[in-house]
C-alpha cells in the first residue's frame, strides 16, 4: 500500500524546518526513545478535505474554478433592475434552500466538477471502476468522490481557502477540536502487523515552539472523558513501511468553528498515517453520510464565509447527492454517502490518562 | 492635575534628599574583594569559632526590589491588586542584587515610574469593587471629605506602608491631602485615592532607611532598633515589609528581646510566606533576573520557548522549595537529587508526559540529578544557538562556590572560536583552542573541565549522545576531582566545602542588606559551622542569622572607599 504525502506549503516548511532541527540535534529524538511501553501518542494539528491541486487547477479543473458563488447567483437571480421584492422571496428563500435541502434542486448555474485522473484517497472496496482515481503514487481505485464536487471550488483549496484556513486554524486554537491518536502495541514504527489504535478526545493547548506559530512534539495531553463512549474509538491496524493502515470501521470526529460543533463520521472508515517518531500525517478516508456531512460544513461556515470561496451550499448538495456512492437508502437505493479523505497531520505527545500515574516515565532525558 | 504636580514636586524633593543621604551612606561601603579565584572562599568550617564572634553590618539604606514592592501592595491590599511593573534593574554587588539595592542610585525617570505604579495600585484599591472590604470605616458623605474615617485608614494602611514609622505629622499631612482633594473632587474615595498615591510614593516606603540606638549589651556599641529589624526579618524571610504582628512586637520592645526575636522569628519561619523569601532569595543568587532577556535561536532549539524559560525558573525554584522547605533536606543534596517538578513545556524537553506541574524523579540511570542538569542552568549559561562549558563552569564557580573569574582579556582573539574548523565536532575539541593558548588557560582551565560534564546537554537542556555525530565525552574535574558526568559532577560540588560556605556567604549579605566585607570572615567562618552542625538545613541557618547578634550590631564603617565593585562577582 502506497501513500502520497500531502503538504501544504505550510506543512513543507514546517517539514525543513524539522528536518534542520533534527539536523542540528545531535540525535535527540530517536524513535525508540520515544516509543514508551510500546506506544506512542499523537495529538491533530492540522486538517483539510484532501484535494489533488494544480496550478490554478489546469489538470483537475480544465474548465477553471468556480465562479457562481452565492453573491454572485443572488445577483443573477435577483437583478436591481427595479422589480419590488420581499426578503421573504428573496434571502430568506435562498437561506431556507441552504437548510432544507432537496435534491430535487434545479441547479441553475455551472458547478464543474474536478476531474484528471488523480486524487488522494484510499481504495476504500478494493474494486477499480471507471470514476476511480488513481493516487498520485500509483495506486488504483481511488475513491473520493467527495473530491469530484468541491476540488474546483476555492473555499476547499489551499492555502488560501476559506475552508482550508480556517478549519486548520480552529484544529489549532480551539481544545474542543484536540483529536488525539494512540497506537498500542507497537514493536517498530516501520513495521509491524499488529496494532491498536485508540482514538481519544485531548484536553490542552498544543506545544509550540518560540515563534508561538510551530507545533513541536513532545507536549502532554490529557484525555478527555466527557464526551463518553462514543467518542473513545478503539481499532486494530498494521503499519507497513512506516504506514499505519487501520482496519475498516466507522470513525467519528467532532469538529467546531466559531463555537458550532458537528460530528464527520466516516463510515468503513481508515487511517493511512505515515508515522514516525516526531509525528503522522496522511488521511483519514470513508464514506461520509452526505446529511450529517452538509449541516457540519454550513454550521460551522455560514454563507458569509461560504462567499469569499464562492461555495453556494445548494449547488454543493446538488452535485454531493449525484455523486454519492456509498450506503444505499434501502428504501430508495439512492446513495447516501459519498466518498471522501480528510488530508490529516499531528505531533507527537504523550497521552495521559484519568487516574493513571503521572510519574511511571523509565527513560526520561 | 495641579494637585499630582505638587505631590510630584514633593516627591521629587524628598526622593533628591535621599538618594543623596544613599550616595553618602555607601562612600563607606567596604572594597569589594579581588576578583581572583581562590580556593580559601570556602573558608574550612573547622578552624571557625564555636562562639559568636563579635560582629554586625554597617546600617544600610536600600531601595525597595520591584518584587518587594508587589509584594507590599498585595500584603496591604490583597494578591488581585498584582501589577505588571519592573522597576530598573539594579547592580549586583557581592553576587546579588539585594546586595545592589545597598549602592543604588535613583533617577528622575525611575521616580516617575515608582509614581505611575502606587498611582494606579492606588486606583485599583480605591476601586468600588475592593473599597467595600478594604476600607475599615464609611465616610459620612461619599462626595465630601472626611477626616475620621480618612484616619482610620490611613493609619492603618500607613502604617504597614512605612513599617511602622509613619508618624503624627506624616498622617495628619495625608489625611490633609485626602481631604483637600475629596473636596476639590467631590468624592471622598478620590481623596483617599490621592493621599494613598502619595504614600506608595513616598521615599520613606520605597527605601529601607535602617537607624540604631545604643545597644544596652554592648556599651559603646550600636544596634538595630526595632523597626530596623523588624524590617530586616520581613525583608529576609517574608520579601516583604513587616505585619502587624511584627510591627507591634517592636513597637512593645519585645522584638529586642532574645525571646521576643526568637519567638517572632520562629513565627515567621512557620509561615507560608517563607516561600516568598526562599524563593526570592534564590532567584537572586541563581542569577535569574537574566531569564528577562534569555532567548533562544528557535530554528536550532525548536523545543524552547519563552514558557519554557519561564518554566525553567519554576522548576528550579519549585525543586527548591520542595527540598529545603517541605521536606527540610540537606542544602548540598539539591545538586545529586533527582526529584523535581516538570510543567507541559519542560516535559518536552525531558521526553516525558507533564500535564500542569507534576512531581517528577529522574530515574537512576537518567543522566539528571540535581540542580545543574535542569534546564534552568543549562539553557540560561548557554549562547543561543550552542552549549557553552565556558559559561557554565564560570556560572558554577560564580554563583555556587563565590569564586569569581576574571573577565576575558581586553586583547583577546576570539576568530577561531567564531569562526572554528568545520571538521571539529565538539565543544571540547572547541575549546581545545583555548587551554592552547597561554593567555586564554589561565581562566579556562578553572572553568571548562566543569562545565564540559554538561556537554550531555545543548544549549536548550536537551540531552544529547552527540553533537554533529560525534560521540560527547562529559568527563572532567572539580578541583582535582575527577568525574566522569553530570551526575557526577553534582555528587562532586556537594562535598565541596565552598558550595556550603558560599550559600552562608550570601544568606548573610542578603539579610543584612549590604555587600558581605573581609572583615565578615569571622562571623561568616562562625555561620559555617552551625551551619554544619544544623546538618545544612536552610531553615535553621536562616534562623541562626536571624537570631544572632551580627544580625542587629551595627559595624562601624571603615574609611570610605570608592572601589567598590558593582560588577559581577
């Protein structure tokens, strides 16, 4: 199994910056240092909807970016061209199409798609078929259809998306966003056939270095019980090559901006996490339910956000229903999850538990 | 507004009259000792006296610390009213900066921020969330003055503020002044506000003017008087001014009594504010006023932040504290111990879990114990980007041992160590160069076998096996001692008689409130002693001092003389 890497520019000079740390010291973080009672402890900081990207999207988006946001089809929709209207007839009816959407929603304005033969993603049925992807390693049958409706959109690319920065800066900045991985039972971080992986909620602010902006490993956080059972996952995996690969399951996380917390649940869901001493990164892929999905993304981004990337909640729902592919409605057959990975980056911590004894470390420096 | 300036103006007058009386005052200071090494600091405790010799401190006049003032107002007012406010930083002398507060002078801009901060510690007290609780009396009308109740307070406020000696005349001018503004301003509270302003001002509250009278015990000889030493004991113990209990034990004598001092001093060791004392009579020895300006190059110590820093002085002083005042152990054994308390940031440099400040003990096998091998003396006797064994082993001498190190000659070539051989590996290989060349040696070498058993930490405290892939040999020796790490140079310094004598040396400065002179040898090599026989518990040498009768002798002055040293020792 193969993983391509995604980094963002941030996350590239974070990696060189990194790498010159390691450089300069002297061999202060060996992996098996930091492998205690073989396990290791990683907290998430930074998270985006994974997004194979071009130049000015010239593979992926042959026809350009999208350019119908919701200001724009008000606009159109609504010409000042003297005509008496309410905001009954008006904001409030494109407001109520946004939070009670149909898909019998006639779709006005162009919505293109993304396309080109690459995506990220994971092979989540082990089938190849016509609208897989294939991964920018190689790798066949690629399914993220999620990637097909909001690749050309501005708000889902980085760096400077709406949606990119501001779901990465909440990830960094706001507790109630701390996702904290464990990994259990680990004999050697680049090999190993048999692990468990336990997914918890943190308590603390993430450790940065001086500049205040640089997220280093090493920091402690404390698990989070208050949320209960649901939100304390425990799955089984390997790692091959230095890739953790958990088995299918479905995966909830919870996630807020400006105080609206939602839950994402990938359903046969799977980590693909290149894993290492100082951090991980890689995706999290799955069927995520299209409803649950939808209501995430518009409470925690409003149509004021959702215009300075030109995404009209409407058109997105459109095109997500069309383009769902999973968990068939048993009464309908239609799909009513789509495709997706969540691109993923975390750091090293030590985890600590309720209860547990703080002062058990045996090969502290 | 016309009513500040005059306040200011007064204020300005007085503060002129005093710093001058300061600059008199220490004309008499005694020369400050050569900057030599020499091994006889650690004068042996054997050859001292079993009884007290005769000695005592000249009486001092010395300005309130920042720390000291915070202190003040958050004893009189309460621990909310914390200002953020670093007055200028003051010369240390004798290895410490309360030493410096003897010989510091006073600048017209200093005034001005001593004034900015009982202004708005003034305001804050005044405020209408804090008058209700704080204000012992309600004034007949809020919009008009009123000199009953503005005396009641005053008075009792005043009193704490100017460690018992605020006088008739000086309240009955403060409440003048409360009055005459309350009126002007039609708020009584604004009156108040503005006579307290003028107190937390005042130069009679911002410096320790000590006075004497005859001593009864020692015809023809001067002591103390009682709030002289009242302030002495809070000042050492508390870094505060005196309470009221104290100020009412001089006032009654019973403080200039064996049994008076002792049972006030007893109360005070007793007290939680003992903590305040040690830990600031620590952070001065330790030097760690520099962790204002310590920064590190982030891109090479990615691990190291300004909360670090932060933490590293915590650590150290918690550790302190923990030791010597909880568990009352052994002063030397804060150099071998391998218990400390880890917070967040330093857990990462350590490699281990640490949510909020947590207990921590160092494994046997770890390479840390004691004191040296925390962050707090690594990183801040370190350059920015890299170790230095230099800077450590003449911190260690310095700070530890009272063995100063002369200063690099003026003429010095510094370009190979600037700019060194690239295929040279290591620190020690680094400093090879200077136990080379005659004219650097003569220092290095009592300086650098030290602080190369450190070289297992970088610049940040991070442990390291190499440095640039070279394997670090952390051997080195202390005084013909050899060892072969850190750990074993911790075990090394805790036998040595020097780092005892030191921390008597300096307790004893620090109490009295002046530079230590030649002429203390005596009373200092007495303080060994008891010191050794307390079994080098911090507490009962703090009581000792405190009790003693150098503590409240005052020693004739010598001839004045200007050489005095405020340099680092």
């Amino acid at each position: 199994m193969k993983l391509s890497l995604m980094l963002s520019p941030r996350a590239l000079m974070v990696s060189c910056v990194a790498a010159a740390w390691l450089a300069n010291a002297g061999g202060t973080a060996a992996a098996d240092s930091v492998l205690k009672n073989r396990s290791i402890g990683y907290v998430l900081t930074d998270e985006y909807w994974a997004v194979y990207q071009t130049a000015e999207g010239k593979d992926e988006c042959p026809q350009g970016l999208i350019k119908m946001g919701p200001r724009e089809q008000f606009r159109e929709l609504f010409p000042e061209d003297g005509t008496k209207r309410t905001v009954v007839e008006t904001q409030l009816m494109r407001e109520g199409q946004i939070w009670h959407p149909s898909p019998d929603y006639k779709e006005q304005f162009p919505y293109p798609e993304a396309g080109g033969k690459y995506s990220y993603g994971v092979n989540l049925d082990g089938t190849v078929g016509p609208n897989d992807f294939t991964s920018p390693d190689g790798e066949k049958g690629i399914k993220n259809q999620l990637y097909r409706a909001l690749g050309c959109n501005e708000h889902f690319r980085g760096p400077d998306g709406v949606q990119f920065a501001l779901t990465n800066k909440m990830v960094r900045i706001v507790p109630y966003n701390r996702l904290l991985i464990e990994l259990t039972n680990v004999d050697d971080l680049g090999n190993d056939p048999d692990v468990n992986v336990s997914i918890e909620r943190g308590l603390d602010t993430l450790l940065t270095d001086g500049t205040g902006d640089l997220i280093i490993p090493g920091g402690t956080q404390r698990v989070d019980t208050r949320f209960g059972k649901k939100y304390t996952q425990r799955l089984h995996g390997k790692i091959v090559d230095g890739v953790l690969m958990t088995d299918q399951t479905d995966i909830r996380i919870m996630h807020t901006q400006n105080d609206n917390p939602s839950e994402e649940v990938y359903r046969r869901g799977t980590f693909r996490l290149k894993v290492s001493a100082e951090g991980a990164q890689g995706i999290l892929a799955g069927y995520n339910d299209i409803d649950s999905l939808y209501y995430g993304m518009n409470r925690n981004l409003g149509t004021y956000f959702q215009a300075y990337g030109r995404l009209t909640s409407q058109s997105l729902y459109k095109k997500m229903r069309e383009l769902a592919d999973g968990f068939p409605d048993p009464k309908t057959g239609k799909n009513t999850a789509i495709s997706s990975a969540m691109t993923m980056m975390f750091k090293q911590v030590f985890i600590e538990r309720p209860g547990k004894d703080k002062n058990k470390e045996a090969t502290a420096h | 507004m016309r009513h500040r300036g005059e306040k200011y103006k007064w204020f300005v007058g007085s503060a002129a009259a005093i710093a001058v009386s300061l600059v008199l005052s220490n004309c008499a200071q005694p020369a400050s000792k050569t900057a030599a090494v020499s091994k006889d600091a650690a004068a042996p405790s054997s050859r001292a006296a079993l009884v007290e010799p005769d000695g005592g401190a000249p009486k001092h006049l010395r300005i309130l610390t920042s720390e000291q003032y915070l202190n003040t107002l958050a004893y009189v007012f309460g621990d909310d009213i914390r200002l953020q406010t670093d007055f200028a930083p003051l010369p240390r002398a004798d290895g410490l900066l309360a030493s410096g507060a003897a010989l510091a002078g006073f600048t017209g801009g200093q005034i001005e921020q001593y004034y900015r901060t009982g202004t708005a510690a003034a305001g804050l007290a005044m405020d209408a969330r804090r008058r209700e609780f704080l204000i012992n009396c309600k004034p007949a009308d809020a919009r008009a003055a009123d000199r009953a109740c503005a005396t009641k307070f005053l008075g009792v406020v005043g009193r704490i503020l100017y460690r018992g000696r605020l006088t008739d005349a000086l309240l009955t001018d403060s409440v003048n002044k409360a009055s005459e503004a309350a009126d002007r301003l039609k708020d009584f509270y604004a009156g108040l506000s503005s006579a307290l302003e003028g107190m937390l001002a005042s130069p009679a509250v911002l410096f320790v003017a000590e006075t004497s009278e005859p001593d009864p015990a020692q015809p023809g000889r001067e002591r103390l008087d009682a709030y002289s030493v009242a302030s002495r004991l809070s000042l050492l113990l508390w870094n505060s001014v005196p309470d009221d209990a104290l100020l009412r034990a001089g006032e009654s004598g019973e403080l200039m009594t064996d049994k008076g001092r002792a049972a006030a001093v007893d109360r005070m060791l007793a007290s939680p504010r003992l903590e305040a004392g040690v830990r600031a009579f620590f952070d001065d020895m330790l030097g760690f006023d520099q962790f204002a300006t310590l920064a590190k190059d982030s891109i090479i110590y990615q691990s190291f932040s300004a909360v670090t820093a932060q933490d590293a002085r915590e650590q150290t002083l918690r550790t302190i504290v923990d030791q010597l005042l909880v568990k009352k152990r052994d002063y030397r054994d804060l150099y071998t111990t391998r218990e400390t308390f880890l917070s967040p940031a330093l857990g990462a440099i350590y490699g281990v879990k640490a949510s909020g400040w947590t207990p921590y003990t160092s494994p046997k096998d770890s390479p840390r114990a004691g004191l040296l091998t925390q962050v707090s003396f690594l990183a801040l006797h370190s350059h920015a980007g890299r170790s230095s064994p230099t800077l450590r082993g003449k911190a260690l001498r310095e700070l530890l041992m009272c063995q100063p190190v002369p200063p690099p000659p003026a003429n010095v070539d510094f370009s190979a160590l600037e700019n060194p051989d690239p295929n040279i590996k290591t620190q020690r290989a680094r400093l090879e160069i200077h136990r080379t060349n005659p004219v650097c040696a003569g220092c290095h070498k009592i300086t650098d076998p030290i602080g190369l058993a450190l070289e297992h930490f970088d610049g940040a405290g991070q442990y390291r096996e190499t440095e640039r892939g070279a394997p670090i040999d952390a051997s080195g020796s202390l005084d013909n001692q050899q060892f072969a790490d850190a750990a074993e140079l911790g075990a090394s310094l805790r036998n040595m008689p020097a780092l005892t004598s030191c921390l008597v040396k300096r307790v004893y400065g620090y109490a009295t409130g002046g530079p230590t002179a030649p002429v203390d040898q005596a009373v200092l090599a007495y303080f060994d002693n008891v010191f050794a026989r307390q079994g080098y518990r911090l507490p009962d040498l703090l009581r000792s001092i405190a009790l003693s009768k150098s503590f409240v002798t005052v020693r004739d002055v010598p001839a004045p003389s200007r050489t005095a040293s405020l340099s680092a020792p």
